[in-house]
C-alpha cells in the first residue's frame, strides 16, 4: 500500500511526535524504530526539506517535528517521502482510451480513498491511540 520508505518516515515521525518538543538523535531513533541508521538518515533528509522535521548539529543536537503533532498528517508524511500514486490516464496508453476505463477508474478511487483516511489522521491521532496491536509496536515506541 505505501513504500518502504514512507513506512519509515511514519515510524521515524511517530517517535518523534511521542517526543514533542525534545530533540533525539538519529541513533536513538533508528533504534527505536529499527530503521537502518544510513537509510533513515535519508528519510529525515528529505522530511527536513518538506519542512516535517528539522534537525540540528553538534552537542544537543538532532530531530525533532517543527509542528505540533496534532498539525502533522500521515499524508504529509507519505506525500514528504512517496506520494501515493494516482492514475490521471491510461497506463496502457491506449488512444482509445479518452478517460480512465472503469478498472482504472476504481484503482484511482482507491488511491485517492487511502490519501483521504491518511489527511485524517494525525501523527497525535497514532500517538494516542488506546490500541495498537503487538505486531505495530517497536519497544522505544511505547509510552
């Protein structure tokens, strides 16, 4: 449904969001999260150019979300990494095809009925969520 990259922007901002307002290092993160360090060291890369992060050298340094958590959506994460993929003509690229064909109209539906549940959700919404069940769970993710 999402890449593997944008799985691990949600798993890195989620930790983030858990602690709001503290900067963390990208070990403790990776860690946490069991994200390889290198391969989320790109991830928060590009979610510091989306303007979901921002990060900080040196003593004291490192990660933290620059908006609240209540402000931040699984969309914007996903769309910072990977946007979902909508399908705007044929993919077959048949010329008799003036407007998508039903089967890809309802691949489109799909897509764009996921971007909806994900602009609905907060990273504070996944934060306080009463249940989540044991296979989501990572042990620096936990309260």
């Amino acid at each position: 449904m999402i890449s593997a990259t944008a799985e691990y922007a949600l798993r890195a901002t989620v930790f983030l969001a858990r602690r709001h307002g503290r900067k963390v290092s990208r070990q403790e993160i990776a860690n946490a999260t069991d994200v390889p360090a290198d391969y989320l060291l790109k991830v928060l890369k590009t979610l510091d150019e989306a303007g979901i992060v921002e990060s900080q050298r040196g003593p004291g340094g490192g990660y933290e979300l620059v908006k609240p958590p209540q402000l931040i959506t699984v969309l914007d994460v996903v769309n910072a990494v990977d946007e979902i993929p909508r399908i705007k003509r044929c993919p077959l690229r048949l010329g008799s095809h003036k407007s998508l064909c039903p089967l890809h109209h309802l691949l489109d539906e799909a897509a764009k009925a996921i971007e909806d549940a994900f602009r609905n959700v907060s990273l504070h919404d996944l934060v306080t969520a009463k249940r989540i069940p044991h296979s989501c769970s990572f042990p620096g993710l936990s309260s």
